[in-house]
C-alpha cells in the first residue's frame, strides 16, 4: 500500500523561494520499523514522521530520520511538522522530540519553535572571511565524520549573516536550511539573527540567556508524493 508523503520546503525567502524539502508522514501510516527506510528512498535531508493529534488537543510527538540515521532534534522539520498540523487543522503549542519539549507558536506568515541550545549537535564552525570563500567551498574539502557550518558576515550591525553546512556522514552532502545549526550559531554569536543559507533560505532566530532559541521560518506546500 503506498504511503502518502506531503512534501513541504521550509525557510523559503518571503516570495516563497529556496526552502530545504522536507517529508512529512503521518506516523499511524507506517510501520515504526520501515521508517528509516522511507527516509533513506526519499532522500531528504529529513523526514520527519507525526503522531497526528486528536481535534482539540494541542501537543504531538514526532521522530525524524535523515537518509542515514534517526536525529533526536531538528530545526526544520520541526518548524515544518508544526506548520503542517496548523495546516491540516491542527496547531499545537508544543512538540515532542526525542531531545524534548520544542514550544510551537503561529506569528502571521511565519511558524516559530523554541529549542534548547543543546539538542543541537555540536557542529565544526567555520567563520570563514568572505561571501567568494563562502561560495567557493566544497564538502569534499571538509571532514565526512562531522557536521561543518560555513559562515560569514553580510550585514554585522544587522545581525545577517550567510551560511552553506555539509554533512555527508548523516547522507547529505549540503543541507539548504538547517534549523537545528541556526540554534547552534545563534547561541555561540549571542544575538539575535537572520540566516540567509544555501541557495537563498531564511532563517529568522532570537537568542536568550537561558538555553532557549527561537527560530523561526516561512513554509510552503509542494503537494503529495506516494511512496511505497
């Protein structure tokens, strides 16, 4: 029987550009055993697979997969899952993970989490000098055993900044949003940001002194895929 996957693209720019793919699956659908597999044959950086809450409810559980191993958090499936329960006529106010409780909220355009700093993994940060050395990186110049953030300024006194991440251990060589490194430089710059990432996506955060980070990002629709 094939299983439904709705295909979202999370921090798109305001025109609805860019965006990293995103698989989200209702979890009742699929066996807890297949989904490592479903995420490997999509292909996504993630997909994420949801406990669909009963009307009225307002917390849902959720696990996600990378094409090579299960993740305790994410940023943007999170931001995603939560923008497609509210689609689907069922916005919540938190969202459980493996790593833990992630606060859901619905600011207008934009779908918010807050995360602790440290369900993120540790990344190998790179504050690299220049947008042209930004761009001219390559994830066969950096170590397939870590997760490498790429990073410079463009607007410092704004908070802007541009960012490409690899992670060829975890089966994608370059992710085009990663929420859950916007929680990581966000907490190591100290300041609140906006993330311009890969081919354009945007990634809105605000820092706070107690481990929490919001992160925050525009999500659109791109229709059903069947998978078997």
């Amino acid at each position: 029987m094939a299983i439904d996957v709705t295909v979202l693209r999370v921090f798109t720019d305001a025109d609805g550009r860019f965006g990293n793919p995103l698989g989200v699956v209702d979890a009742s659908t699929v066996a807890p055993a297949d989904r490592q597999r479903i995420a490997t044959q999509l292909g996504y950086s993630e997909t994420i697979f949801v406990d669909v809450p009963k009307s009225g409810a307002h917390s849902a559980h959720a696990r996600i997969f990378t094409p090579a191993t299960e993740l305790p958090f994410a940023g943007h499936p999170t931001v995603g899952a939560s923008w497609w329960l509210h689609d689907i006529g069922r916005p919540i106010h938190t969202l459980q993970v493996p790593a833990g409780v992630v606060q859901v909220a619905y600011e207008g355009d934009m779908t918010v989490v807050r995360a602790r700093s440290e369900w993120a993994p540790e990344f190998a940060i790179y504050d690299l000098q220049s947008t042209d050395e930004l761009f001219a990186a390559s994830h066969d110049d950096y170590p397939d055993d870590v997760e490498n953030y790429l990073w410079t300024w463009i607007d410092r006194d704004n908070g802007v900044i541009r960012s490409r991440m690899f992670a060829v251990g975890l089966g994608v060589p370059e992710d085009e949003a990663t929420g859950a490194a916007a929680v990581r430089i966000t907490d190591y710059l100290s300041r609140d940001l906006t993330i311009v990432q890969g081919q354009g996506s945007v990634i809105q955060t605000q820092w706070s002194d107690d481990g929490w980070v919001r992160v925050a990002g525009r999500v659109v629709n791109d229709g059903i895929k069947q998978i078997d």
